[in-house]
C-alpha cells in the first residue's frame, strides 16, 4: 500500500510543472492549415516584450580617490594634582604627585590612585612614616 502512495505521489510531482504552465508559455499555437487567400493574417496572441528603441549601457565612472579622515582634535585635560597629604605620624605634609586618570573624561580611577599612592609612598619614604599607613591614607584621601 505504502509503494503505490509513493508512486502516485511521484507521478503527481513529475505532473505539476506540466500542468501549471500555461498556453502562452508554450509558445505560439500550432496551425497547420494554410490560411485562405485574401485574409487578413492573425497576430500573434503574445505580447511584445521590451522597447522597441535600443538602450545602451552607460559606462561605469572612474577609480576615485578615498575620502580624507576626518581628524578629531581632543582636548586632553591636564593631570591635576591632589592637595598635600597630612602624615600624622611625623607632623609633615607630603606633596601629592599628579593625578592622572584612564578613566571616563580623564578622571583617576581606584586603580591609578592605588598606583600613584604606591608611587610616591617609594619617592617619599624618608618622610612618609610607616609605608602601609601612608599607603591607606593616600588612598582614602
């Protein structure tokens, strides 16, 4: 049972383009009989396709040259630099180093004030006390 639905439905695919095409897409009508004299002869039932008036392509322009880069000038903020830093351990102030920031716009992160704090916890051991209470305060500052 199941080979004769799969034959049918073959059949019924190899059938399909044949019945959906149209006369016109066939081509004119066979006529084999001479047509009387004296008659007017018959058009063909198809239409004419296209213009009747040549068109010519229309040569491609030129290599062009790339448009130039736009050059975008940005001010960059200049580092500023933090107020002293009060050590209470040895009664001085320490001045800051400068701040400068890759964060958003320019700003010092959490990041570039642990480096600078570091940074300058080094330049200025001699004055800076105790490193890790230097560092801290630098940090929180």
């Amino acid at each position: 049972m199941l080979r004769y639905a799969f034959i049918a439905f073959l059949a019924a695919a190899l059938a399909a383009p044949a019945l959906a095409a149209e006369p016109d897409d066939l081509g004119p009508p066979i006529n084999i009989m001479k047509p009387e004299p004296g008659a007017p002869a018959k058009k063909s039932p198809r239409k004419a396709r296209g213009s009747s008036n040549p068109v010519y392509p229309i040569p491609l322009p030129g290599p062009q040259k790339p448009a130039p880069i736009p050059r975008i000038d940005t001010a960059r903020p200049q580092p500023r630099t933090p107020p002293d830093l009060y050590v209470p351990q040895t009664g001085r102030l320490v001045p800051n180093q400068p701040a400068v920031g890759s964060g958003l716009g320019g700003r010092e992160t959490f990041q570039d004030r642990s480096a600078r704090c570091i940074n300058q916890a080094g330049v200025n051991s001699g004055i800076a006390g105790d490193r890790d209470s230097y560092i801290r305060s630098c940090i929180n500052q």
